[in-house]
C-alpha cells in the first residue's frame, strides 16, 4: 500500500470508529457509505481498482464500486505502466465492450462504447470534468483511467448513450522517478514523476515526457512534449483543495484510411506502411492542449460533505494533411456507377490539399455537489443534489479543402502535385453551447440487504452554430429531465445485484455534405436503457462483474430518396443495442494477475422505412469482441514476471446494408518484467510486444463526418523501457 501522506484518511476512520461506538447496540446496523472527498489510499501494483471517481458525480451516492449499479471499468497505474500504451486505441484494448471509432494514427482518436461512438466534446472527463477530446492521449500524469459504460444522463447530461471516459490525475506522493524507452522502430522516450508533501498539509506531484515517434507508417514520424502539475492543500481538518494543470505540444503527419473501392469492396492488398496520398510538402498536424480541474471539499460534519469543482480545456489544432478521399475527379469514376465518396473500384483516389490552422475548441465547466446521509426512522439515506454549467466554444478558419491530383492504392510512390495557392481564411466562432443542469438522487437504505437509487438530472441545452462568415446558421433549444433508478440486492457481503433504468440526452449529427440536407443538424436524441448486473467479489483481491443491457435510440442514417443527391439525412426508427458483458479484474494467485473481458452485443437499425438497413448488424459493432491480459511473477525467478495478451473481434459490418464486412480477427502480445534495485533505489525494465505474429486485420470501420473508412490494426510492435527511482 502507497500511504497518502495526510492525517485526513485517518480522520476519516476515526470517525467512523466514533460514529460506530456512540449508535444505539439495539438498533439494525444499515450500510452506509460516507460522502467520497477525492483521497484514496492505493495499491500501486494492483490491476484491481476498489472505487471510482465516478462515484463522485452525483449519480451513484459516493459508493464503492461494488455498490454501483452500473457497469464501470478502471484501467489502473499497473496496467498502463505494463502494457506501454501510447494512444487512446492501445488504451482501452483490454475492454471487450470498446473498439474504435475512426483512430487514425498521427491525429486524436476516438472510440465507441456497447457500439455507440463518444462525442469529442462531451465524453471524456479530466477529473470529473468535462474536456476537449479533440487532443492526443497523454497518460503519464494519470493515475487511472475509468470508462463507465452505458447511458451516462444523469451523470453527465448531455453525451452519447455508449458512457464515458474519465482520466485521473495522480495525487502528490513521496515519489522519485526517471523512466526511459525504445521501441523496434527506433523511437526515444523519456519521462520523469516527481512529488513530495512538503508539510503535513501540502503536496506537489510534477510529470514531464519527451518523445519522438519513429512511426511503422512511412513519413509520419512525430514529436511530443507532455508536462503536468498537482497539488494538494489540506487548509483545514474539514477542507481541501486539489489543482491540477497539464500542457501537451505534438506533431505528426495524420494517415488517412482506406474506403471500400467503388463503395463495395475491401481493399485486398491494403498496407499498413504505406501513407495513402502523401505529399512532400504536407505538414505534420500539430495538436496544442492544456486541461485544469480545480477541486475544493468542505466537510460540514462526519455526514455531509460540499465539493465545488470548476474544470478548464483548451486544444489548438493546426490541420494539415493530404488526404485521400473518394474518387470524384478519378477517370475510373466518370461513369457516374461508383459513388464518389469511395475509392473507385480499381483503388484510384483523390488528394486534397487540407489546411485548417487555428482551429480552437474550449469546454469551461463548474459544478457544485453536496452529498450527505441521514436516517428518517429505520431507513437510512444518502443524498447528493448538485448543479452544473457547461460552455464549449469552437473557433475556426476558412479552410483550404481543395483537389491537387489522383493516385491509386497501389501506388509504390505517390506521384507529386502541386499543392493549392489558396490560403485560409480569417478566424471567426463557428459554435457556443450552454448545457445548465441541476441534479438530485437518494440512495436508500432498506435493511441490510436491499438498496433503491432515484434520481434526475435536468438539462437544458442552448446552441448556436455560425457558418465560415460568422452568421449565425443553427440555433438549438431543449430542455430535458432524464431520469434514473436502480434497485440493489446484497445478500451477502460479496455480492451486488442490481437492477436499473436510466435516460440520456445526446446530439443529433450534422448531414453528411452529399445527402440532399448537407450541413443540417438534426435535433437532440432521447435515448433509454435497462440493465441489469452482478458484482461479485471472489476473494479481496479479484472482482467478477457481468450485466446485460438493452440501449434504445432514434438512428440517423443516411436514407435513400428521390432526390437528386439520392440520399437524405434523416432521424427514422430505432438503433436497438442488447447486449451482455462479463469483466474479471484482480490477483486470481500470488503470483498471476489478470483482466479478461467479454462482450457479446446484438445492435440493429428497427422501423427505419429503408428494409434493406434492417435484421443485420449495424456499421463498426463486431458481435463478439474478448480481451485477456494476464502478469505472472515466476515462481523460480524472483523479480521477473512473463506478460501475454489475447484480442478477438468477430466479423464487422462496413455497409449501412450489411452487405461488406471485415474478417475476424485474433491478436495476440506479449511482455517480460524484471524488477531489481540498482545501489539500493528500485529499477524495473519491461518489455512489450504488440501483435506478436505481426497478423493483418482491420481494427476500424468507423465513420467520420457522415464518411466511411477503414483502418489497419498496427503491425508488430516492441516497446522496451526502464523505471529507475532515484
């Protein structure tokens, strides 16, 4: 155990002790859980996580995690710092219920969860709050990452039904640590962790990272420079205020995916080095973003707790890129057969020349919680009322999107064109949205064995989107009360069935530019989801947790009409998501630690008037997906520990129709660790490797702005790196 070096865990058992040996010897004992304050003990090497600072939004009654009643998955320190990931698409490998959603190298990924994809600007949290996803992953100031997976309304208000991914900052601790790296392609990596509590009531943690990238894609080699701060100010024996601040600077060529050729077809001698419409003069994209969370508790009394939080992002995208896309100016296309937002048959593409410099999107949010536990008679209550404001705003230029030349996919050098004369425009706002949201749930108490959460959260959205002039284009207004409930049965001590039903709120789409409404956004979608779960603890050390789930919500498609586009961008029917996911995380013997997961998803389009998008998997949601990763410590070999992973994903649909599909695959990695001490301070090398038998697959069938593409899974992979305490 890494002890917090603070008196306020200890004061926090202590009154619990206090509060234990003054109740009534005659009176039933209720399960009660004290307001969560954002200080944890840890266990650094664990793969198992206890609780969640997701518990801490309002919506779960500051439970552990085995009282939650939603599924919640922790990607601890230990995990990260084994499996050496870089990107957001490394990250959550090891969740069979996430796969990506268009992750292209060199440019800021994004992921779907029980198939729906994240929105960028409302599902990721730092800290509880929310942040600009539109900026790459960057994990050494983090001391965790956790997904809650599934509809995420009352939590969050306004964001996708698929959940959400926070990122934990670490916390200050008496730490002194270097780490340096390679990898099979040559890349250099440094990174170094300082902290120290330089009284009892104030701490400082300091993460700094170097990298330059020696990419397996050809021309997308890339830099980045990562720094974060922490702190931690106990001002009194009730209140505490917790910073943190992070800056990240990066530079890469972005690699543009493939498209099916002439709308149909998977390529078949797709490359996973070659860089799709490269040109020399393309510039890397660069990627500026900062995020802040400023965290202030006051503890009124042993049973009620008050935190206000305001959190800040920042991220400055210079785009560039030469980009490979469809086949509008291709002759293989002229016929008018092959629609032109596809490679044409014969794998001939176009490249534009993108330029978007400048282009700046903010989230600034506050929130204030108060979270507290009463009795009224027999029935005990936790109770947490709070308030959100939530303001994003995105400024951008004029672009440059304009054709220089065709190529083809089988081209072994791109041929060089002329890059466009034109220049971007000035800066002007495109986008300012408010979400303003109050929010109130009860955790009740019924007996020892039995729990009800209710609760609602209500929303009220107001946007305005501009066009490149800056007049105004769209205005949206709802407002929306999305509620929640759960019943919770624990028989005993190690076991969790719940039972629960929530609503959401997410944002319709903007129409793809070759539908008959291109540019229009549709309205704001009500989505509704059931589960039910079970968490059970098999020993302190292993949790076992599964649930099944239906999510409900109307599906956007892009529906063939009689108009001259041939297809319109509507709102019609039902996407239906019913699946069920079984997840084991923790120490399973002394010497093996494991995550496994499985997720087994059933997603259809229902009642959408197009017969031929119906009774067939919907586009980038394989029905199977498993992950395991297991450690085990050599029992005749002190200090060494042999690493292996195995990823499957069955077929996945590429075709509004279902017609395509990309194979199955089967990935499989590996690792070695060795701990040992140099002059007596702690030193651990580890070793990755990523896709051990170098096996082709595509990882990625997702969509982008109403386009589809398809990305390669990574070829093999090393990572070798050494942690060295000083």
């Amino acid at each position: 155990m890494t002890p917090y070096r603070t008196p306020l865990a200890l004061a926090l058992l202590s009154l619990a002790a206090s509060a234990h040996a003054t109740d009534d010897d005659t009176k039933p004992q209720q399960a009660r859980t004290l307001p969560a304050v954002d200080v944890h003990a840890t266990t650094s090497n664990s793969y198992r996580a206890a609780d969640s600072q997701l518990d801490t939004f309002g919506s779960f009654g500051s439970a552990p995690l085995h009282d939650t009643p939603a599924a919640i998955t922790v990607i601890t320190r230990a995990q990260i710092d084994d499996r050496q990931p870089r990107t957001l698409s490394e990250l959550v490998r090891g969740d069979a219920a996430i796969n990506d959603n268009y992750a292209p190298v060199g440019y800021y990924q994004d992921v779907a969860i029980r198939g729906f994809p994240l929105d960028l600007a409302t599902g990721f949290r730092f800290n509880g709050m929310i942040m600009s996803a539109e900026q790459l992953l960057a994990l050494e100031g983090k001391e965790r990452v956790e997904v809650l997976k599934g509809l995420g309304g009352l939590e969050a208000g306004v964001v996708e039904p698929g959940g959400l991914v926070n990122y934990v900052s670490k916390r200050p601790a008496e730490v002194r640590e270097v780490t340096v790296g390679t990898d099979s392609h040559g890349s250099s990596y440094e990174a170094l962790d300082l902290g120290t509590w330089f009284s009892k009531s104030f701490g400082l943690r300091v993460n700094a990272a170097n990298e330059k990238t020696h990419s397996s894609v050809e021309h997308t080699n890339g830099r980045r420079s990562f720094v974060s701060i922490a702190a931690d100010w106990k001002i009194t024996d009730k209140a505490t205020l917790l910073l943190d601040t992070d800056y990240q600077t990066s530079g890469q060529r972005s690699v543009s995916g493939y498209q099916l050729l002439g709308g149909t077809a998977i390529p078949s001698h797709a490359s996973r080095t070659r860089l799709l419409g490269y040109q020399p003069w393309a510039r890397p994209v660069g990627i500026h973003s900062s995020n802040s969370s400023l965290r202030f508790n006051y503890r009124f009394s042993d049973n009620w707790n008050a935190q206000l939080s305001a959190g800040h992002s920042h991220t400055v995208i210079d785009d560039n890129v030469a980009f490979a896309y469809g086949c509008f100016y291709a002759a293989s296309c002229a016929s008018g057969a092959t629609p032109g937002y596809f490679f044409s048959p014969n794998g001939d593409y176009d490249v534009y020349d993108y330029r978007s410099p400048d282009d700046t999107r903010q989230n600034d949010e506050v929130r204030a919680v108060l979270t507290g536990s009463f009795a009224t008679g027999s029935v005990d209550h936790e109770l947490n009322v709070g308030a959100t404001a939530f303001r994003r705003t995105v400024d951008q230029r004029a672009d440059v999107y304009d054709y220089v030349g065709t190529a083809n996919i089988n081209d072994r050098v791109v041929p060089v064109f002329d890059p466009s004369p034109n220049e971007p425009g000035p800066s002007v706002r495109r986008l300012t949205s408010w979400q303003r949201t109050l929010f109130a749930i009860d955790r009740i108490h019924l007996g020892d064995t039995w729990q009800v959460l209710a609760g609602t959260r209500f929303v009220r959205l107001d946007e305005r989107a501009y066009d490149s002039s800056g007049a105004l284009e769209r205005k949206t207004r709802d407002s929306m009360s999305l509620p929640q409930a759960a019943v919770l049965w624990q028989p005993v001590s190690a076991l969790t069935t719940y039972v629960s039903y929530g609503e959401g709120l997410s944002l319709g789409r903007e129409a793809p530019y070759w539908t008959s409404n291109g540019g229009t956004t549709l309205p704001p979608l009500h989505s509704r989801q059931v589960e039910a779960g079970v968490k059970y603890a098999v020993s302190d050390r292993l949790d076992l947790q599964a649930a099944v789930y239906r999510i409900r919500q109307p599906y956007q498609f892009a529906r063939p009409s009689d108009t001259p586009e041939a297809f319109t961008f509507v709102q019609q029917g039902e996407e239906v998501h019913t699946g069920l996911e079984v997840n084991l995380a923790g120490r399973v013997t002394d010497n093996l630690r494991l995550t496994a997961s499985a997720n087994f998803i059933r997603a259809r389009a229902e009642n959408t008037g197009a017969p031929t998008y119906e009774d067939h998997q919907v586009v980038n949601v394989p029905r199977w997906r498993t992950a395991v990763y297991a450690d085990y410590s050599l029992p005749f070999a002190p200090g060494w520990a042999v690493l292996g992973g195995w990823r499957y994903a069955s077929t996945n649909v590429a075709t509004p129709d279902g017609a395509t599909r990309v194979p199955a695959y089967h990935v499989f990695d590996a690792g070695l660790r060795f701990a040992t001490s140099l002059r007596g301070h702690a030193m651990t090398w580890r070793l990755s490797v990523d896709n051990v038998f170098n096996h082709f697959y595509w990882r990625d069938t997702g969509s982008s702005g109403g386009d589809s593409y398809l990305f390669p899974g990574m070829p093999r992979l090393a990572r070798l790196s050494m942690t060295y305490a000083f």
